[in-house]
C-alpha cells in the first residue's frame, strides 16, 4: 500500500513539474508620458501664501512662514513669471503701506517696472492697502521665459531691531 501512495505521489509530481513554463512578457516601457507634462515651476500671478512663492522671489522680501498672506519688502523687491499670452495684459499688485512705517519715513514714492521698463511711479501719503492695476505695453514682456517684475521703494523703514524694510505685498502678477 505505501509504494501504491508513494508511486502515485511521484507520478503527480513529475506530471506537474514538466509542465510547459508559461511564456515570458516583455517589461512595460519606461518612457514618460510626454501627455503628463510638469506644470511650470512659475506662472503669470501669484499669493504671497502660495506653496511655490520662493519660486518667484527673486529678491528683496523678507522671508516669512510658509503660509504667510503677506511678506514685507525690501527696497527693491524682484519677481519672475512667465507668460503664454503677452497682448492686452495688465499688472496687478495687492499692497499695504504700513502705518508705522509711514508715521518713520513720510510718504514713499514706489516705482514698479517690467523688464526693465517703469511702468508706473506713485507717491503715497496714506497708509493702509493699495491696489495697483495698469496695462502693460505687449512689447515689454515675453513669451514662455522669465518677465521680471520689481519695484524700488525711495524710504526704507528701519525698526527698532534694525530690520529694513519697504512695503507690505500681498500678491502681483498679470492678468487680462
């Protein structure tokens, strides 16, 4: 009886291990799907409590906690976005004037220029916020590479830990 099991047991086994292996499949390839492109890094308007503001800085603002909805400015604050469309565009900005600042310094005069080109000088008396919205020449701006956006401000306020600083920026960029 045991070599009846024992030979039945073996012939199952070797009726099983002489199958036919099953047919090899190619690994799936590796390519990116040029459908699935990376957002661009930086865009046409941005909220200072944006996840990629450090992406648009440039220069000249006070470092802030990540979801800050304002960041003061230095004296010369400096952006960068990149525009698709570059007809019938307007800059627009968000700001405030600190009244303490203002109280230190008397009023500021704010010059905001494009690439290069100033687009507009105001002279503020009064504290508190400001909005800024002008058209921006087609000419001045371009296409698919970076635009720089800054703003020179003629009085810093300093306070008293001896930090320097400008304005408040809320958020800037362009629309249409």
């Amino acid at each position: 009886m045991i070599t009846m099991r024992f030979v039945l047991l073996l012939t199952i086994i070797l009726i099983t291990a002489c199958s036919k292996a099953p047919e090899s499949a190619s690994i799936p390839s590796q390519q990116q799907d040029i459908r699935a492109a990376d957002p661009p890094a930086v865009g046409r308007y941005v909220n200072m409590e944006d996840p990629l503001i450090k992406e648009y800085i440039v220069s000249g603002v006070v470092p802030a906690h990540a979801e800050a909805q304002w960041r003061w400015t230095q004296a010369n604050p400096t952006f960068r976005f990149k525009l698709k469309k570059l007809e019938n565009m307007r800059f627009h900005a968000d700001f405030t004037i600190n009244p303490t600042a203002l109280t230190a310094t008397g009023p500021v005069t704010i010059a905001w220029l494009i690439n290069g080109h100033e687009l507009v000088k105001e002279t503020h008396t009064k504290e508190g916020f400001k909005k800024l919205e002008k058209a921006v020449p087609a000419e001045w701006l371009k296409s698919d590479v970076e635009n720089i956006v800054s703003a020179t401000i003629d009085k810093i306020y300093t306070s008293p830990e001896g930090e320097k600083y400008g304005f408040i920026i809320s958020n800037l960029g362009f629309i249409d």
